[in-house]
C-alpha cells in the first residue's frame, strides 16, 4: 500500500460546521466496512448486440437472459406463479451474510407496470388548467394552441369597442422579471360580458399582423386559475377581471401587447371564430435589450482561467471587467482597477437542430435563444475571489450590466490549501445533481419541494454560506424539446448559483434527445453522422427520444473544457480531484471514438497529483430501481462496455442520474459484488423532476444497494478532505432548514 493513501485518524478532527462530518461517522464507517448488502437495475449503454447477451450472460449465470423471455412468452396466469418463485428463490428478504454478498450476481428482474414521470413543461405565462389548477403542459395539454393554429379572426374591431371592454395592463415599460397586472372592464349599459371562453393573446412585436404569430394565449378560464393559483399562495385579491403575471418572460423584441378576443363557436361555418375585443398600450421592453440573461460560469481546465457565458437581445462584442474582490472595497471605482477580457457570440436557429418538434417555429416551440456570448478570462490567482461585470461593447461605449456578479477559484490540481489537514476542512467540494427540470410554479408557497425551485434554494443557500469549487449539472437540464422558452427559464433559475460557482453540465437523454424516424440528423453538433443518432438495436426504444435538439442548445449555451468532444465528453482537475464526464447517449463500445477517448483520458490521470477520480454520465452503470420505462438492458450494455475500463483504472466514484430518486451503492462494487475494487455508485436524479415514488420498486434491497430514496428531493455533496478520504452527502430539500437535512452520508476511503 502507498504511504499517501494511509489513513491517519488525526486528519478528521471533530465537527464543528455543516460541511464537516463527525469522527464518530468515520468510525462506524471502519467499523461496517466489510461489504454492502445492495442492489441494482439497468439502463444505459453502448455495445454491439451480441457482446452484450454474451457478457450478460457470463455475468448473470443465464439468469437475467431467461426471466424477460419469460416475461413476454408465458401466459399471463403463469408469469405470476413463476415471479412468485423467483422472487422467493432470488430475492430474499433475509440479510445475506458477507460471502453471500460477494459471492451474489445480477438479481433478476421483475419489472413493474409504471410510468416515469418527466416534468411538466409550462407556457411562457405558466397559465393554470381551469379544471384542476395545474400547470398546462406547453405540449401536451395545450389544446388551445392547437385550436388557434385552425381558427379564424376578424380584426376589424379594436380597442374599446365590444361594448366598451377595455384591457389595460399597469406597466407600459417591461425589464425581464418584472411583475405585470391586467385587467378587464365590460360595458354595464350594454350587458355585454367577457366570457370563459373568451381569450388573452400576448403578442410580440406589438404590431404582430398576423393573429396566430403569437406567444402566448389563454381564455379567461385560464386566467381565473391562474390568478387563483397565484392569489391562493400570495395573499392576492381573488378578482376575476385581473391576470397579475409575477415575472414577465425573456421576450427578445422590442414591444408586446395584450389582445382580448371574443370566443364564438360555428360562426361562418367555422368551428372557432374569434373578434378582437380589446388590446393594451404597447409594452415596450427595449431597456431590457441590452441586459444580460443567464449569466453562467464555467471551467476550461486551468486554474488561472474562467469562462463567463450570458446572453442577449441586442448584438455587440461581448465583454467582462474583473478585479480581485478584496481590491474593490473604495466606493469609487477606477478603471485602472479592472481588467477587460472580451469574447464571441454565437445564436442558433430551428433550422440548426435534426427533427421536429425543435424545428417547428409555430407557438409554443422554438424561440429565439438571442445572441449567446462567451468570454474567457485569464491570469487569475488561485483561491482566490473575483467580481465581475458582463456587457456588450458599441461604436458609442460599452453597455455594462447593472449587477455585479462574483466567484471564487480553485486550488491548482494536487494543490491542498492549508497545511494542516486536522483543521477540519475539506481541500474541496463540489455538488452534484440531475433530473431538474424548469420551474413554472415559483409563486407558489408548495412549490419550494415540488419543483426545481426547492433544489435551485437549496443549491444557492449552500453556495451562499459554504465554500463550494463546483456545481455538477448531470443531465437532463431544461426538458424543453424544443420549447425554446425553457431554456431560458432554465437558465435564469440556476443563474443565482451558476454565476458564483463553475457549473459543468452532462448532456443527457433530453438534450441529446434524436428522432429515429425522421429529420436531419447529420446536424448534430457532437459529429455523429447517423440519421438518427445512437439507436443500438439492444437498446429496446430506450434511446428513441422525440424532441430533436439532436444537443444544439446545450452545446451552445454551456461549454467544456476541449480535451474532449465539447459537453459531451470533457475532463477537468480541481483540487485533488480529477472528474471525467462521458455521455451515455453516444456509443461507448470498444473502439468507439468515446471508448478511445475515454481510455486514454483515464490513464492520463497522475494519481499522485489528483489521487480522486470521478466519472459522471446521465445514465447510471448500475442502479437498484426499475420501473416499465427503465428497462436493466442499458445499464448492462454500459458495464459491458466500460465497467472493465472503470475497474482497471480504479475510478473511486460514479455519479449519475436518470432515474428520479437518490441511490448510493456499496463500496468497490465491480461485477455485481462488493468490496471487489470497483467504484462506489450514486445516483442524484432528484433536482426537480417529478420523483419516481410508487411508480417504482426496487430489486433485492439487500444485495448491493447501500440506501435508496425515491421521496426526497435534494443535491449530493462530495467533500475531499485528502488524498484518502472523501464524504458524501445526500442533502434533501428541507423548509425548515435552509440548507436542507441529511438524509445520507457515508466516507469513501481510498486503500488503494
């Protein structure tokens, strides 16, 4: 054994703030060391068909082949005797001894009829279901666009008339993220009323021609539960002739205006007639042209540098000022004080992905994302903390943002900031977290652990009061397909911490989400060349996604360090740590480009330097939970093709999501046994997406599976405190405590 990697019980210390864990912890861990009763499901992958059945039998004995024959050949009446009896003769509920532990293979899989749950993707206006209150799915649910896409309008009426309706809004000057009030008055003397199926039309530019280019549309029903959503949760009046929108959407035109129309149905032979009845003042939003949204930051894989990313309506040379923050403490500020970096700009249209919906441009669909803007700042010091400004650069000046931004650096790679590592501090941390999702419900006071604004809370009360290195966003980010508005929802929640500390992003199913059938795929930005992407025929539709992003708006919103294929696949150090983040929605066969990569990327790693390794993937490599819409055949295609990779270069920590639940497994899991000098592997799909709960179950609870929660939502902290010795947390979302509770934790401890 190394010297380096000997524990010295000194080295803990005791407990004395949230991020520390206590001696005690460090003792039942030495103490329970011996193996983990756990368990696991499949679900990603990479490999040739007949590899796959081949390893998967050798591995699983020929168990896990012959139950899914079962399954889809025996009667019905019959697979329930035979489930029965495998559930008795593999699925003990007994605690196996530690031989037993070791000695176990894959249980088999006895899946359960259920549906996975994907978030609901809200309009711009985040408008309510007049039957239940519920958000109205931009998709999905959305009848009333699809109705307006088929109707006719007279816009020969306007403002006032209709009997004298009259909408009026309270603002005639909107920035992004203001509030906004309408309101309605009828004409008591004529008795003319405003309808339920009446509708409000946003309209942007202001003097839109043509009725159906519009944003976003309600009727008044929708109106009323919307407001009564909002009302019910903030103390407002509940009227039934006001809309009051708590945050008006990033928008990038220079105007909007409201318009009522009147609903009547068979009129000139038309199933849906509408007449205009009324519309507001224009709304101009020109002072929010030059502001930056999203403002996101990121690393390139050097110390002395950061990339700061953001977004806006107006075009210009992008450009950051920066300065030590314990520089800035004089009111005034110099010039001289600052240093200037400037950077590019990239956009992209629907034309640039592969398959609708992302390519369609009607309502609801893809939105202008404005002009995308990356600088890279240098020279910078490590440990150390910088302010920041972004802003466009014009002929007459530059256009700084309003608000200063902050951040803090790392520790170069093998580099321990304090000497004394009793001191009870980590040498770093970072957050881990997946399956977020936008939050449409904000506003509301359940909405903190319903949706991703709890997790976003959390994120940034522990960023605000810990010291974190970064943030690991592992996949499944906005869920837009192709809903282009979400993106930008997306990137204005994580701004409050995305802005302060690195946030690397993994691309997973539903940003790399191909057609199969139709489009062009040769579009796609990683250079896959297939039609279709990556659809294995073993994969059974599990990479058969229908959103056709094809990985355009994430690969030009975020960016990675370029060691490897952009997001897609990337490396960075930090501190101790080396962190690998592959894609498990590309091929990762032997000899694919990502399986090269790969390789060569972990046998890179100077374990003296950075004794941690990493790997993240959207996708996990092994997990205990199944439900209908997660089948075990990923998985085993993904340990089939790099579990042998993971083991050969002693990967200590494998982090994914995919599923909506928290999974950790035991220590050294290599080939479905414990302790065999595999990683350990931890799944975080709980960021915001509607967790998983009884729709699913989970397979032999006692073999590999260390703790599982399919109930909680919350963000996972490593924090590496040596060369030996890291500890993980599961902080779930908690509203009695602002940085959440402690649902799970545990030392990983390096003896290799």
């Amino acid at each position: 054994m190394d010297p380096e990697y000997i524990i010295n019980r000194d080295d803990i210390g005791t407990a004395s703030s949230p991020n520390t864990p206590l001696l005690d912890d460090f003792n039942e861990v030495l103490n329970i060391r011996g193996g983990g009763e756990q368990t696991i499901t499949d679900e990603n992958s990479s490999t040739n068909e007949d590899e796959v059945d081949e390893t998967r039998a050798t591995r699983c004995g020929g168990r896990c082949r012959s139950i899914p024959t079962l399954v889809w050949i025996v009667v019905p009446i019959a697979l329930i005797f035979i489930a029965q009896f495998l559930a008795a003769a593999f699925m003990p509920h007994t605690v196996k001894t530690n031989t037993e532990k070791n000695n176990s293979t894959i249980p088999p899989v006895l899946e359960e009829k259920a549906l996975h749950s994907h978030p609901i993707r809200p309009t711009l206006l985040s408008i309510r279901d007049f039957m239940n209150g519920d958000l109205v799915d931009v998709h999905t649910k959305n009848y009333l666009y699809n109705q307006l896409k088929y109707a006719t309008f007279d816009e020969s009426s306007g403002k006032g008339e209709k009997g004298g309706v009259l909408l009026q809004s309270d603002k005639n000057n909107l920035r992004f993220g203001d509030s906004l009030t309408l309101k309605w008055d009828e004409n008591s003397y004529t008795g003319e009323v405003v309808e339920d199926d009446d509708i409000i039309v946003l309209y942007c530019p202001s003097n839109e021609v043509n009725p159906k280019k519009f944003k976003d549309a309600a009727t008044v029903a929708h109106v009323k539960a919307t407001h009564r959503a909002l009302s019910s949760s903030q103390g407002h009046h509940n009227a039934d002739k006001v809309w009051h929108i708590p945050s008006f959407p990033i928008i990038r035109e220079e105007s909007c205006e409201f318009r009522m129309y009147s609903h009547s149905k068979k009129s000139g032979g038309q199933d849906h007639h509408y007449t205009l009845a009324a519309k507001t003042d224009p709304i101009s939003l020109t002072s929010s042209s030059k502001d930056p949204t999203g403002v996101h930051i990121s690393l390139t894989g050097k110390v002395s540098e950061m990339v700061i990313q953001f977004a806006t309506v107006d075009s210009g040379k992008p450009i950051v000022k920066y300065a030590k923050k314990n520089d800035l403490n004089k009111i005034a500020k110099t010039d001289a004080e600052w240093t200037n970096a400037k950077g590019d700009s990239t956009t992209y249209a629907a034309s640039d992905m592969c398959q609708p919906p992302a390519t369609l441009t009607d309502p609801g669909h893809f939105t202008d994302p404005g002009h995308l803007h990356t600088v890279k700042l240098t020279d910078l010091q490590p440990r150390t903390e910088y302010e920041y400004r972004v802003g466009l650069s014009f002929g007459q000046g530059i256009k700084w943002s309003d608000k200063s931004f902050d951040f803090r650096t790392s520790s170069p790679p093998g580099v321990v900031p304090h000497n004394n590592s009793s001191q009870n501090a980590p040498v770093m941390t970072f957050l881990a977290v997946a399956d977020l999702g936008v939050d449409g419900s904000k506003f509301r006071k359940d909405a903190g652990a319903a949706n991703p604004n709890g997790v976003t809370k959390l994120i940034t009360s522990i960023v605000n009061n810990q010291t974190i290195d970064s943030v690991h966003l592992i996949g499944d980010l906005a869920y837009a397909h192709g809903s282009g508005h979400l993106w930008d929802a997306f990137q204005e929640m994580i701004q409050p911490y995305a802005s302060r500390v690195p946030t690397m992003v993994t691309v997973g199913n539903h940003e790399y989400d191909h057609n199969k059938t139709v489009g062009d795929g040769v579009k796609d930005p990683s250079g896959v060349t297939n039609p279709a992407g990556f659809h294995p025929n073993w994969g059974d539709g599990e990479f058969n996604s229908t959103g056709g992003e094809c990985g355009m708006p994430v690969s030009k919103r975020f960016t990675a360090p370029g060691n490897g294929n952009g997001v897609f696949w990337y490396s960075f150090d930090q501190s101790l740590v080396h962190t690998t983040v592959i894609s498990g929605e590309h091929n990762l066969t032997k000899g694919s480009p990502q399986h090269n990569w790969l390789k060569k990327d972990l046998a890179s790693v100077n374990r003296t330097i950075t004794p941690w390794l990493v790997v993240e993937t959207h996708r996990p490599i092994y997990n205990s939970e199944t439900h209908e819409m997660h089948k075990p055949v990923v998985q085993i295609g993904l340990q089939n093709s790099i579990e042998d990779l993971l083991n050969e270069y002693q990967v200590d920590l494998v982090i994914g999501g995919h599923y909506h639940s928290y999974f950790r497994s035991c220590d050294g899991l290599y080939e479905y046994k414990c302790d065999s000098g595999g990683p350990t592997y931890i799944t975080v799909g709980t960021g915001g997406a509607p967790l998983d709960g009884n729709m699913s179950q989970v397979i032999d609870p006692h073999h590999y599976t260390m703790t599982f929660d399919k109930s909680k939502w919350g963000v996972g902290r490593a924090s590496v405190y040596n060369s030996s010795m890291l500890y993980w947390e599961f902080v779930a979302v908690d509203h009695n405590k602002t940085l959440g509770s402690i649902i799970d934790k545990t030392w990983i401890i390096r003896y290799r």
